[in-house]
C-alpha cells in the first residue's frame, strides 16, 4: 500500500511538473485570471487572435533588426522598455511608433519590481515614463501597460498603477526564452499553449535578441497556418473589438 501510495504521488508530481513546464497557459487562465482581476494575463473571447510583447529593450543594433523583423512579417508588437536601456538607443521609441507598435513601462533597471520600497517603486514608474516619453516626441504617448520586472507584484504596485492609470500586463505565452530552450521545444511550447486572446511574451537583449528574431521567423508562420493573427494588445483587450 505504501508503495502505491508512493508511486501514485510520483505520477502526480510529474503531471505537475509538465503542466508548470510545457502547459503554464492553462494554469495561468484557470488559475491566476480569476485570483487576479486586475492583472492582465490574456484577452478573452474565441477569436484566434493574439499579442505580442517584448521586454528589456532597447539593446541597440539589434533591437533595429528587430523592428525590421516585425514589418517583414507584418506583426505589431508592445514593448516593454526599461528606463537605462535606452542608452544603447535614443531613438527607438519614436521609430516603434512610427512603425504602429506600442510602447510599455518596465521601470528604470532589470530587477524585481516587487521588491522596491513603494517610494522607489513610484520614481523608478516617474522617471521611466518620462525618459521614454522623451525620447519618443514629438509623439504624445498615453500610457497605459505597465509589466514588473521578473513577474512579481503586490497589492501596493496595484494601488500605485491604477492611481497613474496603468494596467499591469502579465502575459499567458512564456516560452522560457530567457533560459534559452533549443529552438524546437520553443516551438513546441509556442504549439501547445497558444490560445485565442494570448499574450506573447519574448525579451530584446543583447543575449536574447537573435534567439527572438529567430523564434518569430520560425513561430509567427506556423500560428498563422493555424489561423491566428497578430493584434495590438489594446484590440486584443478591447471587448468591442
């Protein structure tokens, strides 16, 4: 019996384990969409349309190559910017809306969010919107997305976000691209976990920028042969739309 006992547990921890590893996605809009209202995960309806997000730029010659990517295939994008990075590229911002992408706040440096003492928390969110909507005049942004850095937040970042009107954007679709997977299991989770109202999520560093230009080329065709279609984040949460 004990034996058993043992076995039938083993099995359950490793449904566990392939769930968290290769189907996060159904946890995430099982799950977290209820326990989390105010946090964006996913849009919702049966359309088969989907959002792409990009986190951590700009990393300079290849976040150019980036957008050029994205024209190619006719995919708009929402980035998710931090602060400092745009160092390595000024002009980004004012390029990706030129070009119909979106622009997010992923505050001054690459760290937990959640971690920082609410006072921080608040100039990190000041200076980020200010520096980038800088850079991207004479374009008047109005901001809306906001992603903590590594995934993390409380109910004090929610306070704070809605008291600045931003909306908290997680995502659904996390193809583990910052542990840098071989490019078939990316495809395959990509496969697995892609349903209507997904959001995307992929990074633009200098590490990860050519795995990503690589993972569109490949991932953006087979979803389209599936009949998906990318949407701007704000149309895929538009009720209306």
């Amino acid at each position: 019996m004990t034996l058993l006992l043992s076995v039938l547990a083993l099995v359950l921890l490793l449904d566990l384990v392939v769930l968290v590893v290769l189907l996060p996605s159904l946890l995430i809009r099982l799950l977290l969409v209820p326990l989390f209202p105010r946090v964006v995960f996913c849009g919702r309806g049966r359309q088969k349309r989907l959002a792409l997000t990009i986190d951590d730029g700009p990393s300079g010659p290849g976040s150019e190559a980036l957008l050029a990517l994205l024209r190619e295939l006719e995919v708009p994008a929402t980035f998710f910017l931090i602060g400092t990075h745009l160092d390595c590229d000024q002009r980004f911002p004012r390029r990706a809306l030129q070009l119909g992408h979106d622009l997010g706040n992923h505050l001054w440096i690459d760290e937990p969010s959640a971690g920082l003492p609410p006072a921080v928390f608040q100039q990190q969110l000041v200076d980020t919107e200010r520096v980038i909507a800088r850079a991207a005049a004479p374009a008047t942004l109005r901001w809306r997305w906001f992603r903590p850095g590594q995934g993390w937040f409380h109910q004090t970042m929610l306070d704070a976000l809605a008291a600045r009107r931003y909306r908290l954007v997680l995502g659904s679709i996390f193809p583990w691209d910052i542990r840098q997977p071989p490019l078939w299991f990316v495809r395959l989770f990509v496969r697995l976990n892609a349903h209507p109202g997904g959001i995307l999520v992929l990074h633009d560093t200098p590490d990860l920028n050519r795995r990503t230009l690589e993972t569109l080329r490949r991932i953006v065709p087979d979803l389209r042969r599936r009949g998906y279609r990318f949407v701007p984040l704000q149309e895929l949460l538009d009720p209306a739309a």
